[in-house]
C-alpha cells in the first residue's frame, strides 16, 4: 500500500519505482527468515513521523551499536510517548519498547 500503481513503471528492460529518498538495504541476520532472506534487497525509506509507522511493517532500528531489522507487532502510547514493539518473523521474543528517534528505514520493498 506504499506505492500507487502510477509509481511503478514496467519497461520490457527495466522496473522504476517512484520512491523519493528511498535507498537499497542487505540483509545478513536470520531473525526475519524466511521472509527476508540471503540475497534480499530491501528498498528503504526514512519515516517521517511515527504516524509513518504501523503493525506490521518491518523496520530497521539502532540497539547497542547495532542495526536491528523487526516487524512492528504492537504501537502503542504511554507516559514518554508513541512506543513501538518489534519482533523478529524468525525470533520467539519481542524486543523492549522502541521509540521513533531509534527508527532509521521502514521497508517498503523487497527484491530477490
């Protein structure tokens, strides 16, 4: 639902997107197998607001000097604000409450 089918532009040589500001991403972690893959490549976009942010979309966020690349399963609101909680597709835990400053790209596209 990102993209209108005006946006995407299929030549018998080529695909476009119409995506401003979007960059290519790679995947190494297992933790969302098998929905992303070895050889994935994500089409990201910075979030402009947490409003950008819902249940289910798949989100790439700093922890401990690492990228950490989850699936928004709740967002909720409580005393500091819009709160996030993620888990890996391919993970038995949720990860600790994430706030939308940690929030670096919102997966909007996978190409294998």
């Amino acid at each position: 639902d990102y993209l209108n089918d005006d946006d995407i532009l299929v030549y018998s040589d080529k695909v476009i997107l119409k995506i401003n500001n979007a960059e290519v991403s790679n995947y190494e972690s297992d933790s969302m197998y098998p929905f992303l893959g070895e050889g994935a490549n994500g089409i990201v976009v910075k979030p402009e607001t947490e409003k950008d942010i819902n249940v289910g979309d798949i989100i790439t966020f700093r922890r401990n000097d690492k990228l950490v690349v989850h699936r928004v399963i709740e967002k909720g609101i409580d005393e500091r604000g819009v709160y996030f909680i993620t888990k890996g597709d391919n993970s038995d835990f949720a990860d600790d409450k994430i706030r939308f400053e940690e929030i670096e790209h919102k997966l909007v596209g996978i190409v294998y």
